[in-house]
C-alpha cells in the first residue's frame, strides 16, 4: 500500500523541527503549516527531474517565505536531489552545510532564487514568468512551455513589493504563474488582525488575478486549487488556509513556532501527534521511495524535450542564449563612428546609441524603465512593447515600480535566456537598492541603468540630486558601478557588462559631455576600471582621479597646472571595481605608491567625497560634494559647489602650498 499524502508530508514536517532543534535556530512553523500543500505541488504537479535539476523547461519553484528554507530543503531531498544530503540536513545553519538560514540559488541546485527578504521572492518569480512567455513566444510549446510555482506567506503580501509585483504580473497576464498563500494568519508579532485589514484575494482579483480558496493541510483539495489555477489564462493566487507549526499540539497556531526552535519536549510530543519515528533525521523506507518516485516523475518528460530540442532547427540558437554568450562585434564600428563625428553628447544619450547596435546584435537582451523611458533613453527604435499581446516584444513598460522592476529583472536573469537592463534616475536607486543587493548576492547579469546622475541634472533640486549613492552601490559587493565619461567610455562600459556575468550598475548624466577619447584604443580602457586619459607634460606633479562629467573639468584643471609649469596626469576611473580588480603592474601605472610630497592625487567627482581616500592617500585632495544639492541651473550649481577648473586649480595649488610641494 502508497504511504498517504499526509504521511509523506509529515516527513517535511520531521526534518524541518528536526534541523531547527538541532541548529536550536530557524523557522520550523511555515514548513509544519505548509508541508500537505508542498506535498501535492512536489508529487502531482511540480515539472522537475532531481537528476538534470539545470532542465531548461522545468517548472520554477520560489520559495518567497524564504525564512522556512527547511520546507524547501526537506522537499530537494526527498526527492532525490544529489544535496542536500541527510548530513546537510542535520548541519542546517551551520558554517559549511548547503542548507544556510535562508535559500540561497547559488548554494544548492534547485533552489531557484535567493529568498528571505520578503515579498522579493513573488517579484522575482514574476520575472521568471516574463522570460518564459517571452522565450515562449521566440522557441514555441515544444522547447519552452514551463510554469513558475511560488510560496509566499503573509509577510511576503504584506510588503510593499508585492503590490508592485502583482500589478505588474496581472497587467502582463502572466497565467503561467501561480503563487501558494501560507495563509497562516501568524506574523512573528502575533495574529496579523494586528496590523492587516485588508482583502487580500480581492486586491489581487483587482489587479486581474484568479483566486481560488482552499484546506492548505488537505493536500488533495490543494491539488484541485492547482488544477483550477492551471485552467484559469489570469495569475493564480491560491489561498492555502493553514495552521503555522500544525502537529506540534501545544504551540501550533502560534508565532511561538514561527523563529524559533520548539524545544525538545514539543518536539517529541509533535512525534506522537503525527505518528513519527522516534528517531531524529530518521524517515521511513516506504515514504523515502513514495517521494523519490514522485521525484522521478519528469524524467520521462525531460527525455522527451530533450528528442525535441535535437531535432529543432533552433537548437543552437536556443543552447546559445541559455549559456549567456553575448556577441561584441557590435563594438568596433560603432567606436569608429563616434570617433569619426565626434560632438557633445549626454552619457544617456550615448547609451541609447550604444544599445541601437547592441540590441541588433544581442537578440537575447529585455529593456524597460520605470515610467522614465524619454528619459533615462532605454527604449531603441525597433523595440517592440512586451505585453500580453506580443510576449515576443523586448521593451517592459514597468510603470512607477522601481523595486518591482528591480526584482523582476533578478528573475528574468535567474530564468535564463534574456540579458534584462532597466532604468530609472539614479537617486531612485534607493526604491531598487534591495533587489540590487540581491543581484549582487546572487550574482546575475542584470543591468541598471540609471540616469541624471548628480547635480548636473538641475533645477528638480536635492530630491533628485544624487549625492551618496555612487559611493553606497560601489560599497556593495559584487556590484560593479561605471560612471562613463564620454560616449566612447559609455559603448565600453556597456561591453563590459555584457561580457560579465555579474550585476552592472551604468550611472549616466543628464548633461551632454564632449567626446574625449579621440583615438581607437587596441583595448577595452573602461573595462580596466581606470587609465590614464592624458599623460603630464612637465615633470608629473599631480595625479587628478575623476569619473563621469568630471573628466572634462579635469582635462582642463590639468591644463590651468600644465601653465603654471605643474606636470598633471589625468586618470579616468570609470569603474573602481574593475581598477581594483586589475594587476598590481597595471595599477601602479596608473597611480604610482610613492610620497604624497612627490605626487599629489586629487580626486574630482559630483558626489560625496566619502571613500575617495583609498585612491588619493589620507593626505591627498578630495574634491566632491559633502552635502545635499540645490534647484538651480547646472552651471550655477557646479560653480557654487566649488566644481569648476578654475576653483579645483585654486584649491590644487593651495594643497600643494599648505603640503610644501611647491
């Protein structure tokens, strides 16, 4: 006789508090709560084979409440995922072991996405949705034709985000996604009747979402909710009403079994309230090979597509664009063409130019802004809108949803297939910083492109003026920032982020810049981080560091020093990440380690001088902006915050005076 669903599930349920009471950390409630609904997902209709677990058209799980990992964990290992082993399992949260606190995609193979900060996980998921009805729409049923199942809890419909992310979702019509609501009623404070009135399932029927209501621990009536979900053309959200930590009898509906362990004597009483082994870690042979057979349910359609995908005459294409590769020959001749006419343009200007060959060339590339397209010059002229009309377009109106644009962008990434950028003005990174962090984290080739970047943008004032933000995205790891300085360094910068398989962050003025580099390098020199511009002429006395619009000012604050017979090198730093990234060789080049008394370095850039040391030495000159801006006109903006030659030259010599280098 099959073990029921209800014993399978109750498997969940004992590895979860079994690897809480062991970590005495983490989250066992949500698993307890929703382990009968994973339990029909995983075993009835869930797309996956355990042993190809990168299958390109395999249905997507996202765990959103991302705090009860031991649900998703317990579930790759019963069905016969190569990890997380029992071993893992017992290891779970400690320093080494696979099963870390929250998901991580980059930790264990079919784990998706990087969950934990709520509501993140459903925005991500409604990337992935895009990128399968967009793949779709190009490689037909018979090479993509995959769902995007997720979990989310109340916190996770509570967040902000989430209303970003269904919006977005219902607008698209994305019927291949379906969310299942741990509607436990539970936050970690207490009873949500604390602080939530709202209808949840009737704000997502608002916004265009089917909704179906179901017993979350009855795990066959769960099972009839996803059918009808996968009937319904709309996003599903189906409301799983469950019992936070169900089987252990004297905590069950409680945040007392939401962050924390149960302890040992709980623990054994949930044993006998569910019918467990009393042994930890320990699962009955008959459930083991009940859910490994459930495991093993896509193998046969795996073995199928993969027939398909050798007889497509799509198939090296298809292959290409789900390994990434980017084709750079669009640089050459379009370098060669700004070269040939050079003229002042802005860098968001440069990086529309740029991206009307990229995207000739990089089919696999999806644009968007957040309601800024005329602005933040993201959309090129054969851009189609990618609606619910034509999936097959490759331009995302993403409206005022700077985070939920953020995020579905990390999801697109993570699906595969597509190269998403997006943009907005730079100081709304702060709406997108959490998901940026999670591209950095996950490490997925997203690009942001985000324009006006300082107070070169004007009269819209401090609320728009960027002032901390280039230095806070360069602190974060794994981001690289480039801050291009002409429209050559623009085409560079944007190669470079191609060529990468990490998140790339383009910071762009408003204003326009005239073309610097008047020459055909034989390389890449924006990919390099930093290079020398322009060598001094008298004997090197000053080193001037500066990015973006200030390499102009440099230029000439260089040619004020050379007349005062003060040799000045000029260094464009487009990127500090990738200067700091280069060979010892090539960055003492740049920025030779010898005396401040010898060689002054300055650096010059229309932000906060924060963090600039680490390049001009702690007795160099910073130059910058330590305040936040003003609504005026550009110019007198730049000449009343001292960023002008003339008052960089000033302070330059006053610097050398004051240090005895003159």
């Amino acid at each position: 006789m099959q073990p029921t669903q209800r014993r399978l599930a109750n498997a969940i349920r004992a590895l979860s508090m079994d690897a809480v009471e062991a970590a005495n950390s983490g989250h066992p409630g949500m698993p307890m709560g929703m382990a009968d609904a994973a339990t029909a997902l995983f075993t009835r209709h869930l797309k996956y084979d355990p042993v190809d677990p990168h299958w390109p058209d395999r249905d997507r799980f996202v765990l959103s409440a991302g705090h009860g990992s031991m649900l998703i964990y317990s579930l790759l290992h019963l069905t016969g995922y190569a990890r997380p082993t029992m071993d893992d399992i017992r290891n779970f949260r400690k320093l080494g072991s696979p099963c870390a606190g929250h998901p991580e995609n980059f930790e264990l193979a079919g784990v998706e996405a990087t969950t934990g900060p709520l509501g993140q996980g459903l925005a991500m998921a409604v990337g992935m949705a895009i990128a399968e009805r967009h793949l779709n729409a190009i490689y037909g049923d018979e090479l993509v034709d995959h769902r995007t199942y997720v979990v989310a809890g109340d916190g996770c419909l509570m967040e902000g985000i989430n209303h970003e992310a269904v919006g977005l979702a219902g607008h698209l019509k994305l019927g291949r996604l379906i969310v299942l609501w741990d509607d436990n009623k539970i936050t970690i404070d207490g009873s949500t009747d604390l602080s939530r009135n709202e209808d949840v399932v009737a704000r997502h029927a608002a916004c265009g979402w089917h909704t179906v209501e179901c017993d979350g621990l009855d795990s066959g009536k769960v099972s009839q909710a996803i059918e009808k979900a996968i009937a319904d053309p709309r996003p599903s959200l189906i409301r799983c009403k469950t019992i936070i930590g169900y089987g252990a009898p004297n905590k069950q509906g409680t945040s007392a079994t939401h962050g924390a362990a149960l302890g040992a004597a709980e623990v054994e009483a949930a044993r006998k309230e569910l019918g467990l082994v009393d042994a930890a870690f320990t699962i009955p042979d008959d459930i083991v090979d009940a859910w490994r057979t459930a495991g093993a349910r896509g193998a046969r359609l795996r073995a199928a597509w993969q027939e398909r995908l050798a007889k497509s005459k799509k198939r090296k294409e298809f292959e290409e664009r789900l390994a990434g590769k980017c084709d750079d020959s669009w640089l050459k001749p379009h370098l060669d063409a700004l070269i040939a006419d050079p003229k002042p343009i802005a860098t968001r200007k440069s990086s529309e130019m740029a991206l009307e060959a990229i995207n000739v060339a990089v089919p696999a590339t999806i644009g968007g802004s957040a309601d800024l397209t005329g602005s933040n010059n993201t959309k090129t002229k054969a851009q189609l809108p990618l609606d619910s009309a034509n999936y097959g377009g490759r331009y995302v109106y993403y409206g005022i949803r700077e985070f939920g644009m953020a995020a579905a962008m990390n999801g697109m990434a993570l699906h595969g297939g597509v190269v998403p950028y997006g943009g907005t003005f730079m100081v709304f990174s702060d709406y997108c910083r959490p998901a940026i962090r999670l591209s950095a984290l996950q490490q997925v080739q997203v690009i942001y492109v985000m324009t006006h970047d300082s107070i070169g943008l004007g009269e819209d004032g401090p609320t728009h003026q960027p002032i901390e933000h280039l230095q806070s995205l360069r602190a974060m790891p794994g981001l690289v920032v480039y801050r291009p300085a002409d429209a050559v360094e623009t085409a560079e910068c944007w190669a470079a982020a191609l060529a990468d398989d990490k998140p790339s962050l383009l910071a762009l003025t408003r204003q326009n810049l005239p073309l610097l580099r008047t020459e055909a390098a034989a390389e890449n020199l924006s990919a390099k981080g930093a290079y020398r511009l322009r060598p001094a002429s008298a004997a090197r006395r000053v080193i001037l560091i500066a990015t973006g619009s200030e390499v102009e000012i440099a230029m000439k604050v260089a040619d004020q020093l050379e007349g005062q017979g003060i040799g000045a090198d000029v260094v464009s730093m487009p990127s500090t990440e990738c200067f700091d990234a280069q060979s010892d060789a090539w960055r003492d080049d740049i920025l030779p380690d010898v005396s401040n008394r010898e060689i002054l370095r300055v650096s010059i850039e229309a932000g906060t001088t924060f963090g600039w040391e680490r390049y001009t030495g702690l007795h160099g000159l910073r130059i910058g902006i330590d305040r936040f801006g003003a609504s005026a006109p550009i110019d007198d903006l730049y000449d009343y915050f001292g960023l002008t030659p003339d008052k960089i030259t000033a302070r330059v010599t006053a610097h050398m005076q004051k240090r005895d280098m003159l």
